[in-house]
C-alpha cells in the first residue's frame, strides 16, 4: 500500500488487487479491474510465480505440477492473448 500511496501523491493512478492465478477466470477478472483503475493496458509485467516446497521428481504430483503451469505459464499468456 505504501507505492501505491507514494504513486498517487505523485499525481499518478494506483490500484491493487490481489488473484490467485491458479484459478479459471482469476486472469481476466484481473484485467478488468486494471482496465477499471486504470484504462487500457499497455504493458503487463509478470511479477506472479507458484513454488511449492519440497518438491522434486520424485515427490511431485500431477495436482502440483498443474498448479505450478496455471500460474507461471497459463496466466501469463493468458494476461497477453487479452
């Protein structure tokens, strides 16, 4: 919340919003919401990742590794194709 404050002292828009990624939708519920704040979107920085801890090959699971894509591939391209 402080950038966001110090952005709009600055005579800019800020907005914040938290998604979870993982979830169907969660990506375009985010647009609007920056498209709501902030009009059209330029640029989008993707500053989203998904870790779970421990995981290796040989304790991983297909429920993890989904999760894992849903956030730091799905979501990204995703964000872009919208």
């Amino acid at each position: 919340m402080r950038v966001q404050a110090e952005i709009e002292q600055n005579g800019k828009t800020a907005g914040m919003y938290a998604a979870d990624l993982s979830l169907d939708g969660a990506h375009k519920q985010l647009l609007d919401y920056a498209e709501a704040v902030c009009g059209q979107v330029d640029i989008l920085i993707n500053n989203a990742a998904h870790c779970e801890l421990p995981d290796t090959i040989l304790s991983t699971t297909a429920a993890v590794i989904n999760r894992h894509f849903a956030v730091n591939v799905n979501a990204p391209v995703l964000l872009s194709k919208e």
